[in-house]
C-alpha cells in the first residue's frame, strides 16, 4: 500500500485536482466555500468554540479570508496536513501567536485536544480503513466536536484507494454515525448539481461509534466476500 505522504505530496506538487485558485481543488476555491464561510463563525459563536484543528488545512487558501473572525472568537486554531511543504508554506505567511500549522497524518497521529475538530473534503479520499483510524486517533484525543464532510442522499457508501475520491454518507453502514447535532448544506454546484446534499455535519466525537481492529477486518471480508459474488 502506497504511503499516504507520498499519495497526497504527488497530489499537492501535480496540482492534482486542476483548480486555478486553490491546491485543494475546486471545492476549496471561493465559489464553493461561499456558504460555508459565512457558517462557521457562527457556529464558533453557537457552539462556543475556542479552540480548532482544521485537518487537513491544505493551502488555506478559503479559510484566510475568514482569519480575522477566527481570531475574534478563537484562542487557538491549528491547522495540520500531512503535505509538510503546504504547513512551512502557511506558517511563514500566516503564523502568529493564535495561528499555528504543524505537519499532521491524521490516520496515525493524536491530534491536540481542541473544542472543534474540522476535517472538510477529507473521508472522502480514503479508504474505510483509513477512516476507523481517523475515527480512533480523534476520540484519543479527547477532543469534543467533530465538523466533517457528509452527503445525506448517498447510498451505499463505497470504498476507495486512498487518494481516489467518491461521496460518504456517514450515518450509513459501514459508519453508523447517529444523527448530527447540526447540518450545513454547503449549497454546492460542482458535478452539474448532482452534489447538492453535500453538508458539513457536527458531530460529538465521544458519542461516535468506537472502530476497533475488528471493525477493518470485518469491512475487508465484507469486501472479499463481494467481490467473489
């Protein structure tokens, strides 16, 4: 299995997804992120949230022209990706003392304990595999809120090669999550409007289901299993 550094620093350098703004691809540009970045201060505000991972981070292309509100209500935000080139990039040109980038595989290291956890535009390029262990690595953290990417017309979810990519509606199998606390329609437009259920769901991440060894090994004989039907 190739290494998830080298899937997504190739991804980063080629500029994979072919977006003219952002290296994140089209979803992050500022057309696509309109709704949301009038959303998520607000939630800050609702969810008195002060303190934020925002994993992966990408290019901070969107999310710096919303950092003057992020300052306004956030004691700390972090923002981490496994592309270290992308984390020495943002924290020259946009560090400060509330504002800190550090180089992050959130498949296999415990991310800091914050109020918020957000992973946008990320699930969706891994595998199931890959996705319990985000899962696990982010209730050891001990963080409270997770804010994620879920499509709630999607059905059945489906698994990919890490760095592929394919909608995930996470309260189906094989996720379960319960019903989210909040949904935000990001109002997308991408694919000919066939993505118009794409949300970002809010999520207490202690009453998320606990993936466990079991869990993948269960998932990959499901898949055998198929795949010889």
């Amino acid at each position: 299995m190739e290494e998830l550094k080298n899937i997504f620093n190739k991804i980063a350098e080629e500029n994979h997804w072919g977006d003219a703004d952002s290296l994140s691809g089209s979803g992050s540009n500022l057309v696509q992120t309109a709704t949301i970045r009038q959303e998520i201060p607000k939630l800050l505000r609702q969810y008195h949230i002060k303190t934020m991972l925002d994993a992966p981070c990408g290019d901070f292309f969107w999310m710096r022209t919303i950092q003057a509100e992020l300052d306004q209500q956030l004691q700390q935000y972090y923002g981490g990706d496994i592309v270290e080139k992308l984390i020495a990039r943002n924290q020259k040109e946009f560090g400060s003392h509330k504002t800190a980038f550090l180089p992050l595989d959130i498949t296999k290291h415990v991310a800091p304990t914050v109020d918020l956890i957000f992973t946008r535009d990320c699930l969706v390029h891994l595998s199931f595999e890959n996705i319990y262990q985000v899962i696990r690595q982010y209730k050891h953290s001990k963080s409270k809120y997770l804010l994620t990417t879920t499509f709630t017309r999607q059905t059945p979810n489906k698994d990919i090669k890490d760095g592929d990519w394919r909608t995930l509606n996470l309260q189906l199998a094989p996720f379960f999550f319960p019903k989210p606390l909040l949904l935000i329609n990001e109002n997308c437009t991408e694919g000919d409007g066939n993505y118009g259920d794409k949300c970002l769901g809010l999520w207490e991440i202690d009453k998320l289901p606990n993936f466990t060894r079991w869990s993948i090994f269960y998932t990959n004989f499901l898949d055998r299993w198929k795949q010889k039907m």
